[in-house]
C-alpha cells in the first residue's frame, strides 16, 4: 500500500519513514524561501510542457510528455507543430487496449519501466499516462488509449503500469479524471450519473492508481462532472481525490483545460497546462498572484500547490539529477514484441486453420491496407515518433518469405475503387491462406482523439470485401486492427479464423506473425464485450449517449459492458474475457476456504491440449439476493497461467471482503453484506466451468 503522502519509490515500494520525513523537510525548506511569484512560477506552464525553472534556489525547467504508449515527439515550444528534431524518437509500445488484452499485470509493469527509462532518457519528469477511462461506449474515439470495460481489470493492469514508469524516478500520470468517456463534445459536456455508478464503475481505477501503485500525479477531464469542469471540481478533486483518498501528489489540468482562476485556485487544481492565453495571463498564473496581493485568497492555498509540485519535483530527480536512462534498447523490443504476442487475442479457430505451418503453405495473399499502414503517430497525443515499426506485411514476410510465395493486395482504402476488391479477390483465388489484415486507423474519425466513431461498422467497404475473398478462398483469416469493437456481423460466421490485433506496437506485425505460424500460442483475452449491433449496448440501447443540450446522463449506470449484456440476456457476439489458445484448458476441483471474510479460491487448471499455453482463469462473483441491483456476475480475480501441455495446476486466488462488497450511496460507503454469494470460474464473462457458493456471515 502506499504511504500516506501517496508517494512511492524503488519499484514501487513506499518511501522509508526517514526518507519520507527527509523529502518533507526539504519541501518546506524550499517553500520557506520561495518568494510569491516563484511559487506561482511553479503552478503553471511555460510552454506547451514545461515549467519555468527558478535558477536562484537551483530548480531548473520541469518537463512533462505524452504519453500513454511512447515518449512523444517534442513539439513548440509554444505550438503544437512538431519541433523538426533528430533527437525525439522512442520505442513505439502497443496501445493500452492491447496491454489490457494480456491480462498480466507483471507484464504491465515491465511495460511502465520502458516508458520511464526512455522518459528518463529524453529528459522528463512527468509522463502524462496511463488513461483509465471505462469503455461506456463502442465509440469512443480514445478507446484504444484506456484499458476497456472493466474496473477490476483496469485496476490491476493500471497499479503495474505505474509502478513500472514510476521505478524510473518519473512521474506517471493517470488521467482523465473523471468521465472522460466520449470524446463528442468532450471540452464542454456534463456527466452525470449516480454515487454508485461513479464509485463502483468510473473512480476503481483511479483508487487504485493512487492508493495502491502510489502516483504522483493525476490528470483532470475536460469534461464536467455534475455542472462543474474536472480541472477544478471541488467533489472529484478536493473531497474524493485528496480528502477521501490522501492523495499528496499534484493534479494538473488537461491541455487547455481549465477555465476559471477562483475555481483552479479553490477546487483542486495545482498545475495549470495548455491554456490558450499568454502564459501570464493562465488562470494560476497574474490573476491568482493578484487575488493573494489583494487578500481574495490565503497565501495557504498557494502553498499547498505548491508544496505538491515540489514533491513530485524531488521524488523525480528535477532537482537533483538522475542516472542517465536508454531508449530503444533490445529490452524495450523485446517487451513491446512480448506485449503484442500476448495481447493479440484469437477470437475463432475453426477446423484448426490456425497456426499456419510454413512446410504445408505455399503461397499466401495477404490482403488489406492495414497489413502496410503504420501507426505510431496517428491517434492524437498518443502518437510516438517511434524508431522503427514492423508492418503485418513485414512482419509475414519476415516470418514466412524464404519458404512460401508472399503476395500483397491492396483490397481497400479510403478513396479506393472496386478494382481494389477484383483484384484481392484474384490474389485471394490463387493463394493457399489469405491473411486479410482490416479494420479501422487513426484518422478521424476512427480511434483518435478530439472525435467519436459515427458508427461501428468497417470503414471503406471492407465488409463486401471481406465477403468476396473467402468466397474465393475459405481459407481465408481475418486479423482486425482496430482499438475498440467492431461489427463483425456480416462476416464472423464465414471465416474460419479471426484474430483482434489492436494497434499492437512497433513489433506489432512481427507478433502477428509468431502468432499466426505459431511460435507463439496466443494468450491475449477481450477485454471488452463485442456486441453484434451497436444498439445492444447500453448507452445506444438507452439512447443515452452522445447527450442532448450539452448533458450527457448516465442511464445504464452500473450496467456497462457484459454487465449490461448479462442483465439483459443479450448474446453478444464475442463476450468479455473471451481469448482462444492452440491449445484447450479444463478447469475443475472448484474448493472454496473462508477466514476472516477472506475467501480463498482453488481450482486446478488442466492444459488439455499438446502445446505450451497460457490461460487468463477469471473468477466472476454473484451476489445471489442483493439488497440493492446488481450486476449478475463481475470480475473480482484473475491469474494468467502458463502450463506445458498435460501440466495441472493447483490455483489460488483471494477474494478480499471487497469483492463481495457494493457502494451503499445511502452510507455514502462500500458495504459487503451477509448471505448467499456464487463464484463462478472459467475462461471468459460467458464460459463460466465451475461454480460453487459461498454463505457470508456478516457484513462489514
Ligand atoms: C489530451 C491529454 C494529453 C494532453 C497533452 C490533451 O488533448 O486530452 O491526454 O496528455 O492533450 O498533449
């Protein structure tokens, strides 16, 4: 657990007393000698990422980057054009979504450490990820940056994450705090919903980013929260963020994010970036140095800010300097390589098409435009100017070329003509296998920031195309790139193979290809539901999402994702949880141990199958006669396990007496009451093997 002060050290581990009563001490020695305007200086920006530096007490420019998958290209210093340098590259890590994928929290961590040692070694202090928001909606343009539906899973990948980036002595960044779910009107519209939706689905992530992982820094929404901006809402910021959960770190605006200097001074905010006025002018900067002349506000309002920004300045080695970091070192590839192979998730597998055996293939036809896209720098500002990045096509070519004959066909693009499916087709028609590598881009308005997808259909004709193809060949695969669900329906039941690749990083297309010829036995689980009609999920189904008149209400409150799919018995097309391996797992002996409200699952996890493979046990908790709706089944535990083939595998797993426990609003607390609770254990939301109850004796 974290410390009081939230802020941690070493791998994560919490600061000695000594040393934290040392950082302290050195915060109010500084503070003490401060004059006004040098404190102010440290409130706000003094280009798009940076604050000014106070030569006189030795602390020099601060410096903070995108973002949540690579150190991004240095822009400005006071624009957003990029600033045409030869030093601004880094490794390009597969998006978040496809880090959720992995479900491997261990392997999260790993992925942190990469970003804070390159972030160490261009010279940052802060680095403005990860983003946890819920995925509410199919559309939301920055699914692909968050880590999908659900906040237990979220929770867990997140705390390795930034004890990973943090490890480095850099600052991770957790933001949009809070109901940042749409990026439709997302500098202007007001979220509501319920206490309990709030505590139960939106705020997990981002308790636990701050009490368990310890970060030091949290970023605000643009969005409102019940009538007021997140950059300076005195709820989410002053009474859950730093009374509530004791949170010491500093909260810094969104770009542009705040609006108003009584508010950022009274409610919450502590560092003021983006704002499109001159620097003087930014809401924490003359006006508030005026207010503290002229009596308007406590100089103690200040001091707190900044007292928050100096501690994270100290704990990231601002001051002091640091050990020099790497980047692109064969470490980071082989952990970006080691995410995508284990986030990329076989959706079907029929009639063992997959994997692909090199000796038996004598020609392929690998067919779609993303099979030669690359991706690093779209997205917005979570693009990565990154050092290399191996394409589908290269990563195939790589893998197979030497023994099978390769060829590539365009099938679609955004301004292509139906010639581009005649002659897929025609490649399709004289190959062994087609690879057909589809799905969505970062262009707007697909998986970017600043838009929302108008729907959730393939782009540019790829459904007619991929029809065509596995008429002309069955032996046709589909590998999705895609940050978030799409519809697959006119084609799903057609193809033999599917896989969901996400944007999978720079070695993205090499994964691709380990998996495909199986030298990797895919491990990735969704970690989102997949519906088959936009309109079965919840906020479309309520006709409650985008909002009208610049309100959005959270209808389906608790009842996101497969909570909604259960609670409505709707089938969806691929359900949360679900991930295919070459090889086949039996779960059974389900035991449950009970002490001190803690229960303790086992069960024994069978490789069934004549290959090495790793399985995502999932254990789902039913509250069997709740006082209070509640969701059917949800996530409570989850462990990754590797097992030779013919391995068994005792598991255990503990549910805390959290698990058990929902939001009470009329207690304004969580409350695990007494009575019947079923856990279920399996391989997805909707391949639940076993199951076993549990009688709670009291509440606690
Ligand atoms: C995004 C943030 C990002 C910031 C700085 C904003 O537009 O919402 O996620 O960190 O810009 O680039």
């Amino acid at each position: 657990m974290a410390t009081t002060t939230g802020i941690t050290w070493n791998e994560g581990q919490p600061l000695e007393e000594d040393a934290l009563r040392s950082l302290e001490a050195r915060v109010e020695s500084l503070l003490a000698r401060m004059t006004l305007e040098e404190k102010i200086a440290l409130v706000h920006g003094d280009s798009k990422f940076s604050t000014a530096p106070i030569p006189r007490l030795g602390i020099p420019r601060r410096w903070l980057t995108d973002g949540p998958h690579g150190v991004r290209q240095e822009v400005g210093p006071h624009t957003w054009t990029p600033a045409g340098r030869t030093d601004d590259f880094s490794t390009y890590m597969p998006v978040d979504v496809c880090l959720a994928a992995t479900w491997n929290p261990g392997l999260a961590e790993e992925y942190g450490a990469v970003l804070g040692e390159e972030a160490r070694a261009r010279g940052k202090h802060v680095l403005l990820g990860p983003g946890v928001n819920v995925m509410r909606t199919p559309l939301n343009g920055r699914n692909f940056e968050y880590f999908g539906e659900d906040p237990h899973l979220a929770s867990r990948m997140v705390v390795g994450y930034i004890r990973g980036v943090q490890s480095q002595q850099v600052a991770a960044c957790v933001k949009h705090f809070a109901a940042n779910n749409q990026e439709h009107e997302r500098t202007t519209i007001d979220v509501r919903m319920d206490d309990r939706t709030l505590r139960e689905i939106y705020l997990p992530a981002f308790k636990a980013a701050v009490q368990e992982a310890g970060v030091w820094t949290v970023m605000g929404a643009y969005n409102k929260f019940r009538g007021q901006y997140c950059c300076h809402n005195d709820f989410l910021l002053n009474a859950v963020l730093k009374r509530e959960w004791g949170f010491e770190g500093l909260v810094v605006s969104d770009w542009a994010g705040a609006h108003d200097t009584d508010e950022a001074v009274r409610c919450g905010l502590d560092l003021e970036m983006g704002t499109e006025k001159p620097y003087p002018d930014y809401y924490l900067s003359t006006p508030f140095l005026e207010g503290i002349r002229s009596g308007k506000y406590p100089e103690e309002l200040l001091d707190d800010k900044a007292r928050r920004n100096l501690r994270v300045m100290i704990a990231t080695g601002a001051l002091d300097g640091r050990e020099p970091g790497f980047l692109n070192t064969s470490d980071h590839q082989e952990t970006a390589r080691r995410v995508a192979e284990e986030g990329i998730v076989l959706l079907k597998n029929e009639g063992g098409l997959l994997p692909l055996d090199c000796a038996k293939t004598k020609s392929i036809a690998v067919i779609g435009q993303n099979a030669i896209l690359k991706f690093a720098a779209g997205g917005d500002s979570a693009g990565v100017k990154a050092f290399y990045e191996v394409t589908a096509l290269e990563g195939i070519v790589g893998r197979a070329g030497e023994k099978v004959n390769v060829c590539f066909s365009l099938g679609y693009a955004p301004d292509g003509g139906a010639e581009l499916i005649e002659r897929a087709v025609e490649a399709a028609r004289q190959a062994d296998v087609v690879i057909l590598v589809a799905g969505l881009n970062h262009d707007k308005p697909y998986d970017t920031e600043g838009a929302d997808r108008p729907d959730m259909k393939l782009p540019f004709g790829q459904d007619a195309l991929i029809q065509k193809v596995v008429e002309a060949n069955p032996r046709t695969i589909v590998a999705n790139v895609s940050g978030a669900p799409v519809d697959m329906e006119a084609w799903f039941d057609r193809i033999p193979a599917v896989l969901q690749a996400w944007y999978a990083g720079m070695e993205g297309g090499a994964a691709l290809a380990r998996v495909l010829f199986g030298d990797v036995n895919p491990s990735g689980k969704l970690p989102c539901t997949f519906p088959r009609r936009l309109e079965d999920s919840p906020a479309h189904a309520l006709d409650a999402y985008p909002g009208r008149d610049g309100v959005t209400v959270y209808e389906e409150g608790l009842f996101v994702g497969y909570r909604w799919f259960d609670a409505k018995e709707i089938a969806p097309r691929l359900p949360f949880g679900h991930g295919l391996s070459y090889t086949a797992f039996a779960y059974e002996n389900l035991r449950l141990a009970e002490a001190d409200g803690r229960v303790t699952v086992r069960f024994d996890l069978v490789n069934a199958g004549g290959r090495e493979g790793a399985e995502v046990a999932q254990v789902y908790v039913e509250d069997v006669a709740p006082r209070l709706p509640r969701p059917l089944r949800e996530l409570k535990a989850f462990q990754k396990v590797l097992l030779g083939p013919g391995e068994r595998r005792t598991v255990t797993l503990d549910l805390e007496p959290e698990a058990f426990a929902f939001f009470d609003p009329e207690q304004n607390a969580w409350v695990a009451e007494p009575g019947e609770f079923r856990i279920h254990v399996g391989g997805s939301s909707r391949d639940l093997r076993l199951t076993e109850s549990y009688r709670a004796q009291r509440g606690k």
